[in-house]
C-alpha cells in the first residue's frame, strides 16, 4: 500500500514569504507527526495530532509555524514570514495511534526547504 | 528532560567488521527505545526497537539491548556490509506521552568494500 506522501519535495523561497508543506499519511493512521531534520539541530519534534483531540504543539519554534489536519486525515504546516534558519527537512510521519509509544512511526520522504 | 545522546561519527569500517554505535539517554519514566536507519537518498526507516528493560531488539543482523542501569542502547552488528553504509539514529519516546520520539544527533556509517 501508499506510504506517507509528502509535498513538494523540494520548495525554494525567499526571506519573508510564507510556505505550506503537505503530508498525506497513511489510510487508517490515526496520529500524525511533524518533525524537522537541520544541520545544526538535528531531528526535532514539532507538533503532534492524534484523532479529533487538540494537537501537541509544544515542539514549534516560534509563532510563526502552525499546522492543521482536517478530517483526521492530510496535514498541512504553514510557516509564515519565512526566515533562512528555517531552512531545514520537514518530515512527516504517522502511526496507527492508541498507545502511541509501541506504534511505529512511518516517515515520508520529506519536504526539503531552502529559505533564499 | 527527556535526550538522546550517540557517538559522533562519521564511522568508517570495512567490510565484514564489528560494528558498535554507542547510544545513552536521559529520560523521565520508562521509556521506549528505537534505532532508526536513513539510506542515501530516501526516508528514515525503523530498523529496532525495544519497550522495556532487558528486551533486545533485533533486525537484519543488527541487534540492541535496552540496558536501564547504565541508561544505553547500543548498536551492534556483527560483520557490516557496504549496503550498511547510512545515518543511524537513536531515539526514545515516553509511552505515558504522545509517542513523539525524541532522536540523537545521528552516526553516519561508512562501509568500505
């Protein structure tokens, strides 16, 4: 079966601008992971959706990152006013849910960021 | 807090060597532990995972142990091959919380026929 998607693999923008990122996950999955993958900061976690209850959002960095995920389904991150330290991959993953610990993460291949 | 701490690589072996990549955390409660692999060019993968205290994790050669007295999970293997050759992360995640897994800083692995 499909994997976890995500779009566009690349995405190239100007200092200032805002982005959305997708992740499609895979059919059934329930909890939804965004983390991002930089030099200097290695793999960090950013928000975490599970089912209809309020997300985790304890991992964004600053105001200007948000995410949504409508119908339990695709998630969207938006960074507003783009700054280059935000250059980075973006990952996704998602897992059946439930007790979250024991289920394992499926990664998509990530969207790569470059903030000019 | 919860962190992950792993040898700084890059690792440079030769075909058929041992391999060890040194994993230690820090962490409140009990927490799962995972090695994940990322293969040039494509997404990371789970390779191990262990739950509890004395369980082994183990897959395609590689194995690991969750060992709470000196807070580790290394990983071994006992002869690499060139297709070893990726980053390894170590990660942990609190079973009492999200699931979000928590990664070390990464080994990259180099196998050299």
């Amino acid at each position: 079966g499909a994997g976890v998607s995500q779009s566009p693999s690349n995405k190239v923008t100007e200092k200032g601008k805002d982005v959305e990122l997708r992740c499609d996950p895979i059919s059934g999955h329930t909890a939804l992971y965004w983390y991002r993958q930089s030099l200097g900061q290695g793999l960090e976690f950013l928000i975490y959706f599970q089912g209809n209850s309020a997300p985790d959002k304890s991992g964004l960095p600053s105001d200007r990152f948000s995410a949504e995920r409508t119908g339990g389904s695709v998630s969207t991150l938006t960074i507003q006013r783009t700054q280059q330290e935000d250059s980075a991959v973006y990952l996704c993953a998602s897992s059946l849910g439930g007790q979250g610990a024991l289920n394992e993460q499926f990664f998509g291949p990530g969207t790569r960021l470059t903030v000019l | 807090g919860n962190s992950v701490t792993q040898m700084e690589g890059p690792v440079t072996l030769s075909e058929e060597a041992f391999l060890t990549i040194n994993c230690t955390y820090t962490a409140t409660g009990y927490p799962s532990l995972f090695w994940y692999v990322q293969y040039p060019g494509e997404g990371l993968q789970l390779l191990l995972k262990a739950t509890k205290a004395d369980d082994k994790g183990s897959n395609k050669g590689f194995e690991a142990t969750y060992r709470k007295e000196t807070t580790s999970f290394h990983l071994e293997k006992g002869s690499v091959q060139v297709s070893d050759s990726a980053v390894y992360f170590c990660a942990l995640s609190d079973p009492s919380n999200t699931g979000k897994l928590i990664f070390g800083q990464g080994t990259t692995l180099q196998v050299k026929p």
